[in-house]
C-alpha cells in the first residue's frame, strides 16, 4: 500500500504511536504533564478523524435569483 492511497481513518491508528513517547515522558518526568499530553494527542487525532471522514450527502447550492417576479 502506498502512503498516499491510505485512507485517513485506516491511518488513526499510526497516530495512536504517538502516545508511546507520552508514556516515556510520563515515565521520566511528572505524570500530570503526561496525562495532559495524552489527552491532547487524543483530543488531535479525534478532530483529525472526524475532519477527514465523508461527508453525509450531497448539497448542491440554491440557484441565486434574478431579482425580478
């Protein structure tokens, strides 16, 4: 599979290894710092999940008037 054909939401979990370095942080330093960055890596990758998920229907825009009756 080429990097360019993979679906947004097939990638999630790649971003989910972002949190294995947060875990090391956590680990060597303070705990509250790294549950606040494991919460912010979650909080991006669930934005990113529903930003780049299809779109419901299709909306065509409304025909703009003349003006005239």
């Amino acid at each position: 599979m080429v990097l360019e054909e993979a679906s947004p939401r097939i990638s999630l979990p790649v971003g989910l290894l972002a949190l294995v370095p947060v875990a090391w942080y956590g680990l060597g330093s303070s705990l509250v710092a790294a549950a606040v960055s494991a919460v912010n890596v979650v909080f991006i990758l669930g934005c990113l999940y529903v930003a780049f998920g299809p779109v419901d229907g299709h909306h065509e825009p409304e025909p703009r008037s003349s003006g005239t009756s």
